[in-house]
C-alpha cells in the first residue's frame, strides 16, 4: 500500500506539473522568474507531503480518496473548459483563474495522497517528489518551445492535454479502490504493474523517445540550414 500511494503522488505530480510548465510557458515568465517559481512550487511540494505523510491518517483518509480525486478530476475539466473558452478570446488567453487553480488542484492531490503514505523515509520521500517536480517542470519548459512551431494554437495543444488529463485522472479516482485491494504477492516483481503506474511509466518512456526524436529533428534541420 505505501509503495501504491506513493506512485500515485509520482503519477499526480508528473500530471500537474507538465500542465502548470506549459500554462507558465505560455504566459512568458521570464528565466529567472520561472527559474524563481519552479523552486518555490518544490519547496512547497517537500513541505506539504512531509506534513501530511507525518500526520499518519490513512486509515481515516483513504476511504475517501476516491471521492477526493474525482473532485480533483472534475475540477481540471472544469478550468480545461475555461481555459479552451478563453483561449479562443485573443483578449484574455492568459487566464490567472486557470493557472492558479492548476496548481491549487495539484496541491490538494499532493496533501490528500500524502495523508495516506506512510514511510520510515519521509524526508527522502518528500525529497525526492520535490526534486521530480522541479526537473519536469525545467524540462517541460524547454521542451514545449516545439510547439510555437506547431499548426495548432498554442493554447489548443494545452486544452487538449488538460482534457487527456481530466481523463486519466477520472481513472485513477475510479480504479483507486479497486487497485488498493489487489492482492500483490500474486504478481511477478515487473508485472506489478497492474491497471496504474507502471503503464504509466511505460508511456513516459515513449513521451520522452518522441520528444528527444522531435529536438533531435530539428537540431538537424538548423545544422542544414546553416550550411
């Protein structure tokens, strides 16, 4: 059970934070200042879950978990709607509602999940959720200058990755239950990937080979332009 909650935390946070990289990417934070935020958002992330995992409610929290992550889910469609609305209203793209509430909606995952872990490494758990936050925030930053070169709108490609993850966040507060009760010593070490996160794993894998494909790509295309 504590390593299940504890891959939730990593499924929820590699979610949020790729959502709230890209809305900051598309407001134009300067470096320093995305720089400045990105390390703030990890330091709350270590303060929240080393908090809450302290606090040892599990047993009170987890029946409730499902309830609360679908409240979560329902809340990100809910700004996903707001954000598609607003984006095709050149006037008012950037929509503070919309990125503040992106990353409310993260931390109340984080401090629900973490209620319900319980470690003898709190520290390095918090730790290691806090560094994991700050490098895909950096990387996804970096990353997503691909898409100024895409045909679609910016904030399209945004409004659709929220949507996919209003969907796969449904799935999780709906599986969540199901999951916690599976009996684990009938699996394989590698085959206990069962319905969440080690298919996740699998498809961040693949993200990751696709996006070093597409930066390898143009790398190459500028090195024959130049010549």
């Amino acid at each position: 059970m504590m390593d299940l909650i504890f891959e939730y935390l990593i499924v929820f946070i590699l979610l949020f934070v790729t959502n709230i990289a890209f809305l900051v990417k598309k407001y134009d934070f300067n470096k320093n200042k995305f720089i400045l935020f990105a390390l703030i958002y990890g330091a709350i992330v270590f303060v929240l879950s080393f908090i809450s995992s302290s606090l040892n409610l599990g047993e009170y929290v987890v029946p409730f978990m499902p309830y609360v992550l679908g409240f979560v889910s329902l809340l990100v469609l809910i700004l996903a709607i707001r954000f598609v609305s607003f984006g095709r209203n050149q006037g008012i793209e950037n929509d503070k509602i919309v990125f503040y509430g992106t990353v409310l909606s993260s931390l109340i995952s984080i401090v629900a999940l973490s209620l319900c872990l319980k470690s003898d490494n709190l520290v390095l758990n918090s730790l290691e959720l806090a560094i994991l936050s700050i490098i895909v925030m950096l990387l996804v930053y970096k990353i997503s200058k691909i898409f100024n070169k895409a045909k679609r709108p910016y904030y399209a490609v945004i409004g659709e990755y929220m949507f996919l993850e209003f969907l796969f966040l449904l799935i999780l507060a709906l599986t969540f239950s199901s999951v916690r009760e599976l009996d684990y010593s009938i699996f394989k070490s590698f085959l206990i990937l069962t319905p969440t996160y080690q298919v996740m794993y699998a498809i961040i894998v693949i993200l990751i080979i696709l996006v070093l494909g597409v930066l390898y790509s143009d790398w190459i295309l500028k090195r024959l332009k130049r010549k």
